[in-house]
C-alpha cells in the first residue's frame, strides 16, 4: 500500500528524510528539524501566494528597522515567527539566528503556547543540540510586487566545545549558555551538516543539501507535499548568464568591472558574450545559476566594504549548496566556506556559480575535499 502511495505521488521530502534517516545517513534530529522547515515552506509559500489579496494585514512596512537598520516588511516578521516556531517545537534546536532577530533567539527557553501552557524544548545542557541559522524571506523588497522571493537557512550540529573558544572581545560578560549559544552559532560555512533554500515563484522550489549533493523538490499544492523533482543537481561547468547589481559598477574595484566588461562584451574565456539576469533576490538569482550555469556576485564595493549579503544565513549556505552541485564560492580572496564569522549579522563579498566561470574571475581557490 505504502508502494502504491509513492506511486502516485512520487518521493515527497518527508520520504526522502525517512530512508535518509533509516538509512544512518541523517539523524533522527536532523530529519525532525526538516519536518518542522517543511512545514514552515508551506506555510510561507501560502502567505506570499495570498498577500496581494489581503494587503492590509501582510504587505508593507512593519514600522520597525531591524538590527541592521532596514525597514522591515510585515511579512519579514511574520515569516520569522512562521519560521522560527516552527523549529522551536521540534524540541531539537539549541538557538536559531536570524536575519530578522537581533541576537541569537535561544531554543532552551520554555516556549509559552497561546494558551497559557509551557512547552519543554530542548535544554542547552543535552549534547548535540542543533543551531539553525535563516534569512526567513529574502528579497522581501520585491514582495510587494509578486516579484520571487525566498527562504534560505542552514544546520549545524554543536561543535566541540574544546574547538569553539570564543575570542575574549566576544565572550566578555556572557553567562557560559550564553558563551556555548554564540559558540555554536558562529561556525564557519564548512561546518554546515545542511543548508537549503526555498523559492516562492511561479512554483514552489526547495533545494538541498546535506553534504552528499544537491536535490530539488517542487511543492505539489493538490496534495501539500514537496515532491523530488531534481535527484541530483549539478551546476554545468561553465555558463553565458551573469547576475549583479550592474548599476554598483562605478563602486566597484578595477578587476571586477574589468571582468563583467570582459565578459559581457564576449572577450573573456569563452569568447561568448553573456547575457545578464538580475532579479534582486538572491534565492531566484542563484536558483537559475545553479540550473543554468553562470556566475553571481554581489562583490564589496566602495559603499559597502563586505558587500551586502550575510555571511551566517545567506553566504555559508548558499555557498555549500553551490559547492555540493560542483560549482564554486569566493569572497574575490578567499573560499566563502572558510571564514569563520566573528559576528551573527557579518556581511561578506559572494562570488559563486559555475566552477570555470569563478576561476576566471577570482584566484582558484578549489573547494576541500
Ligand atoms: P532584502 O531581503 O532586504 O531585499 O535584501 C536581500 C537582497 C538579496 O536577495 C539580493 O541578492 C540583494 O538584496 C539585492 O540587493 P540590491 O538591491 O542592492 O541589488
């Protein structure tokens, strides 16, 4: 009977979990962390679907500015809410940190129903608590307009406490749970156990990884489910789209604008010109990179040294999908995946997509292996 269900409605992400999990690939946490993300997709997915028809209560501005001073939209919070409840009811998160929170919302915290009742979540004194990392919907400035939008998020595991001394600037005047909950949430990209993104488009994508390749499942509404769609998606080794703010060129450095010029006008490696695709929401942007090949940059300019995007729960994540489906990383120095993050909302300089393309652009900095 269970054969024939799949028959019908093909491997759901909630499958595909299950035999991860059955199989010791994930664990029993990791696979429950994904249920409570699978939910919240669907949730979000529906809320932007319908926010034109109920524009009062979900488009516009929330009034508030975040921590890194940006106005922030009312589905901004909304969807955090959406989001980070729905990790805290799993009972396996340590601390999420979000775009959207100032610090580091701990999990450990009894977390108060509406009614009054107290739900025991995970106590930061167990093992192996998970800390999530998400920007819980990116490119919210095209909301508005039903333009794509996106959720991206990353999972690890906590590290060993003897690898994870936080510098004295940090720790100073932190209790020790605060000092293990920054500890935990300030890994570098490489030691992300999963990452993903969704993409709230013309259908609804989720992507991702958990170490072992990339997969892609599409939200089937008739039966709300996420079915796989793409097994295992791998970036071509070279691609003919960019992807950048073009209008920042003037704040660029030389060897960037020497490079889009280049290319663009069909006198870089390939000898092909490329066309340009720019959307402004990186989870649309990188989604086609990724299908299609091509490179992405939102690199540091002379406004903005870091360049714009967040190292923790835009960069890290998106950078170890890109890497898992064979495509590359770099800040224009360095592989994204080393830094290792010294504060929860840093920004970092992207640079990613297919391999060949972001050699030629940056110095080769091949992913470890
Ligand atoms: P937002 O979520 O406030 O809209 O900002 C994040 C977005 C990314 O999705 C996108 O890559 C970038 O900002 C676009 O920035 P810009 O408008 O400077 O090109």
């Amino acid at each position: 009977e269970f054969e024939d269900v799949c028959e019908q409605t093909g491997v759901t992400l909630s499958r595909y979990c299950i035999e991860l999990a059955n199989r010791g690939i994930i664990d029993e946490d990791l696979s429950s962390i994904f249920n409570s993300i699978r939910e919240a997709a669907k949730v979000i997915s529906k809320l932007v679907n319908t926010a034109p028809l109920k524009q009062a209560e979900l488009l516009g501005l929330q009034g508030e500015i975040n921590v890194q001073g940006e106005d922030q939209k009312k589905l901004d919070v909304i969807t955090n809410d959406v989001f980070k409840n729905a990790l805290r009811y799993t009972g396996k998160m340590g601390t999420l940190a979000s775009e959207e929170e100032d610090e580091p919302v701990d999990g450990a915290r009894l977390w108060e129903g509406p009614d009054g009742s107290r739900f025991p979540l995970r106590s930061l004194q167990t093992p192996g608590n998970t800390f999530a990392s998400s920007t819980p919907l990116d490119g919210s400035s095209n909301v508005d307009a039903g333009i794509p939008v996106g959720t991206i998020f990353g999972v690890f595991q906590e590290p060993d406490p003897a690898e994870c001394e936080l510098p004295d600037d940090l720790s100073k005047g932190l209790s020790e749970d605060q000092q293990r909950c920054l500890a935990g949430t300030l890994q570098p990209g490489k030691s992300l156990v999963a990452a993903g993104y969704v993409l709230y488009s013309a259908s609804t994508e989720l992507v991702l990884t958990f170490g072992q390749g990339v997969v892609g499942f599409t939200l089937d509404s008739s039966i709300g489910e996420f079915v796989m769609t793409r097994p295992s998606i791998k970036i071509p080794a070279r691609g003919k789209i960019y992807s950048c703010n073009q209008g920042n060129i003037n704040e660029w450095d030389q060897p960037m604008r020497d490079y889009i010029e280049a290319i663009r006008k069909g006198e870089g490696e390939s000898k092909k010109p490329y066309s340009l695709r720019y959307i402004g929401s990186m989870v649309g942007d990188i989604h086609r990179t990724l299908l299609y090949g091509g490179i992405f940059a939102y690199p540091a300019d002379k406004k903005n040294q870091d360049g714009k995007l967040r190292l923790l729960y835009e960069g890290a994540p998106m950078s170890f999908i890109m890497e898992q489906a064979g495509g590359k990383a770099i800040t224009g120095h360095s592989r994204v995946l080393d830094i290792p993050p010294v504060g929860v909302h840093q920004r970092v300089p992207v640079i990613l997509g297919s391999a060949e393309d972001v050699d030629e652009q940056g110095p080769e900095t091949a992913p470890e292996s």
